[in-house]
C-alpha cells in the first residue's frame, strides 16, 4: 500500500479535481481504486470514530463496546453506501445517459467522488463537534462529481446537471441512510 500516493491523490481531488480527474481517466485498472483508495480510506474513517469515541467517552465499562459499534457503523455505512452508490450511478447511466453497462467505471468515478465524505468522517470521528461543517462541506461533493462527470464519466454538456446532481445525492444520501438503520437496529438488538 502507497499511503503517500493515497494522501496526494486524496489532497489533488480536494484542491483540484480537475486535475485530479484529468491523472484518473489515465488508470488503466478502473477496480484499483478499491484496493489502492476506497478499502484504505474506510479503514481510517473507521480507526478514527473508534479513536473518537475512545477519546471523548473515555476508557470505562461500556466505551470499548460503543467504540466498536460506531466504528462498525461506519464501515457499514462506508461500505455499503459505496457499493449501493456504484450500482445507482451504473443504472443511472444506462437508463439516464443511454449507455452500456459499465460497473468497473462507476465504481472507480464513485470511489474517487466519496472523498469529501471519507475526509469530513475522518475528521468529525477524531472531532465530534465539527459535526455541522460535516453538513455544510458534504455538498462539495457536487462540485468533485461535476468535474469527474465531465472528464471521466464524459456525460455531455446538456445532461451533465442532472447527472451530477442525482450521483451526488446518491453519494450523500447511501451512507447516511445506511449509518442510521445500522445505529438504530444495534440499538434495538441490544
């Protein structure tokens, strides 16, 4: 694993998507980007809600247990909503945009495009009380996925809005919607 080229790739895309977009279409192994960019990201949104949690309940009796739980949501949430995001984004394509299928594609567009959600959980589970700019960043998202439609996804002009306003509320919806279902069926299975 190449932590260096996971952070560089992580602070292009935040700083300069078009860039970072332009080096993406380049790849030529579009299901790298689970191995080399999702798995780790998810790995470290995890490892730092369990830090987070550790760190501002404390070490007592039950800690460990709501830390692993938090932990646990949010790679379902990460997880999942990336899998369920790639799949929407795949049929969107080909109902929306009249093209093939082509799972590989959105999958690597989807897993680049979730890097704004992958930072702001990173941050907020080291820092619960940022939680509100988690609210207010996530819609950056919009702008990572318009310059990804463009120059990855190549959706035309005309069509791109749409396109980037519905992937972008799939990659801002899933994950929060998967988190909330898994919180609340722990809490009703305990």
């Amino acid at each position: 694993m190449n932590y260096k080229e996971l952070f560089r790739k992580v602070i292009t895309l935040i700083s300069s998507p078009a860039k970072a977009w332009e080096e993406i279409s380049l790849e030529e192994d579009r299901r790298a980007v689970m191995s080399t960019f999702v798995y780790p990201m998810i790995a470290f949104c995890g490892l730092s809600m369990f830090i987070g949690t550790l760190i501002g309940v404390g070490w007592g009796g039950s800690s460990l247990q709501l830390a692993m739980t938090n932990c646990c949501a949010v790679f379902v949430a990460l997880f999942g909503g990336y899998f369920l995001v790639s799949y929407l984004t795949n049929q969107c394509g080909m109902r929306y945009l009249n093209r093939p299928s082509e799972p590989a594609l959105c999958q690597q567009f989807v897993g680049y495009s979730m890097v704004v959600t992958f930072v702001l959980d990173i941050v907020t589970g080291l820092f619960p009380s940022f939680l509100i700019l988690q609210l207010i960043f996530q819609f950056y998202v919009v702008y990572v996925v318009w310059e990804g439609a463009g120059r990855l996804m190549k959706v035309e002009e005309n069509k791109r809005l749409v396109y980037t306003l519905s992937v972008s509320v799939f990659i801002i919806v899933a994950p929060m919607l998967i988190r909330w279902v898994f919180m609340r069926l722990s809490y009703l299975l305990q």
